[in-house]
C-alpha cells in the first residue's frame, strides 16, 4: 500500500533512469504504524531531495464504543469498531490512500 500510496506523489519523470527504495522499520508500535510509516516516508523523501508534487500526509480513524477517535493507538485499534487509515495530497485534496479495516454493526433505527 505505501508503494501505490508514494507513486502518486513522487514525480519519476525527473529521475527516469533512478530507482527510488522505501524501507521503512517500525522500532516500537502502539498503533497507527501504516500511517505513521507514509508520515516518516514522506519527510525522509523531502530531506533528501526527492521531486514530489506534493507531501503525503496520512492519519488514522476509528470507533470505539460509537465514540469517533482520530489518530488511534493499539488499544483502540483492537477494539471491535472499524478502523480507517487516509492519506492525501493536501494541495490537490487527492485522497491517494484509504483503508478501511474491520467492520461496523448497522443499529436498527427505531421509531
């Protein structure tokens, strides 16, 4: 996902003949690790002068007992809502990643 989320914002044409790696090694995790992953990517890409036509910038959402949360950590993440990682192109509000993992109970509306 990091592959496809990266390749529509790194502009290649300016480095036809290069190959660019991301590797990405996740030291300690309390949740949000994708997001966080796309997040350290994109300042790596920038710091070392990669053409981009615009930063990545990724965040993470849920819900936990119907409460919405933004920037989920591990405990929250296991619980039993969905869990939705985005990640954009602020400039051209291009949405180049959305993940939704889990799943979510419909209550029945009563009247």
């Amino acid at each position: 996902m990091i592959k496809e989320t990266f390749e529509a914002a790194i502009l290649t044409e300016f480095a036809a003949k290069s190959q660019i790696d991301i590797y990405v090694q996740i030291l300690q995790s309390d949740g949000g690790n994708m997001c966080a992953c796309i997040n350290a990517a994109t300042l790596a890409l920038i710091d070392a002068g990669i053409p981009l036509r615009d930063y990545v910038s990724s965040c993470s959402a849920g819900f936990v007992e119907d409460t919405p949360l933004v920037d989920i950590n591990y405990l929250e993440q296991g619980a039993s809502g969905p869990d939705l990682s985005v990640a954009i192109l602020p400039r051209s509000e291009k949405v180049v990643l959305f993940y939704v993992s889990g799943f979510c109970i419909m209550h029945e509306a009563t009247s």
